[in-house]
C-alpha cells in the first residue's frame, strides 16, 4: 500500500508486488508463478507483515520477466 500511494502521488513507478519467502522480500510490478499456487484469506490470522490476504506456491516465479526461484 505505501507504494501504491506514493506512485500515485510522486508519478512513480515503484514495484508494489512484495514476493516473500521465510528469509527474502523482493518486489516487482509483474509476478508470473510457473504452477499451482493457492490465494488465501485469513483475516483472522494474518502473516506478519500484516497481509490478510496472500498467494502461496512452491514453484519458480518469474519476477518482472526474470526468473527467480526462492524455493527448494
């Protein structure tokens, strides 16, 4: 969100999709996920950073056009 809000008020083009993994955080603008994935809700529950909402995979991404693979 704080991106999202300074692009529109800068005329930014700063990343705004965080990709997390248990010890990286990476950002891009366009996330391609190479197999099955899963989007979750858990208002109850978030994570830590406090999403609510998240999509969880265990396959290579592809981070704007690059591949990144942040799993075993």
């Amino acid at each position: 969100m704080h991106h999202i809000r300074y692009n529109k008020k800068h005329n930014a083009n700063k990343p705004v999709i965080s990709v997390k993994t248990s010890k990286t955080n990476h950002y891009a603008n366009n996330v391609i996920i190479n197999g099955t994935s899963q989007v979750i809700y858990r208002p109850e529950r978030p994570l830590s950073c406090g999403a609510k909402v998240w999509i969880e995979t265990v396959h290579p991404v592809l981070l704007d056009g690059k591949e990144w693979v942040g799993f075993p």
